[in-house]
C-alpha cells in the first residue's frame, strides 16, 4: 500500500493484525512520525487520537486514520540535565520531502499500537 505524504510517497507495510484493528477503529487515530534533532537522531511513532496541527506533512489513509511527519528538535543538547522527555520545538524545513521516510510499517499486537519508519 502507499500514501502520499507532502511531496513524497510513503510505502506503508501493515502487518495482518494492524489492518484488522484499522478496520475496527472506531475513532479517529492518527499515526505521527517523529524525526527527532538533537546530539543524536531519534525516530519514533505516535498513535494519536488527536493530530498535531504543526506537522510537516500529513495524508489521509481513510476518513478516520491519517498519517502525518513531524520533524522536531531540541532548543539545547544537554542529555545529563533533562529529566523526562526534553521540550521540543517544530522543526521548518527547506526541502520536507529530502527527510520524509520512505516507508513506514505498522503492526498491532497485545492491544497496542506499534510502528517504525525508514529511509
């Protein structure tokens, strides 16, 4: 299957348990790809009910299920300091699509959402 995210076609890979959840959704859920800056790169997936209105990209899978991008950075790189999860701040890019995943795979196992992305 593939999506068209911003500038860029995205190759979802959706396991046989995700595609039956998807079917079973019943509310709204998008599915947020985080590229995270910092000392070091960090990617991650979000399963949301809500989307975040300040995403780089974001496509529609369905009337109810949406998946968007989202690169983020830290105001600082001070990893000894932070305790919890570090404040963020959108990311504006030049050239979105140059850091937009090429693929993202979905599985849903144990009553939880699970994901990851790559290039």
């Amino acid at each position: 299957m593939r999506l068209k995210l911003g500038e860029r076609e995205v190759e979802l890979r959706v396991s046989e348990r995700a595609q039956a959840q998807l079917a079973r959704e019943a509310g709204a859920l998008d599915i947020e790809m985080e590229l995270y800056f910092s000392c070091l790169l960090r990617k991650r997936v979000y399963f949301r009910a809500t989307p975040r209105p300040d995403c780089a990209a974001r496509a529609n899978l369905n009337a109810q299920v949406s998946v968007s991008f989202r690169p983020v950075m830290t105001r600082g790189c001070s990893i000894g300091e932070v305790v919890g999860e570090p404040e963020v701040e959108t990311l504006a890019l030049v050239r979105t699509a140059a850091f937009t995943p090429k693929w993202l795979a979905l599985d849903y196992a144990r009553g939880k959402w699970s994901g990851e992305f790559g290039y």
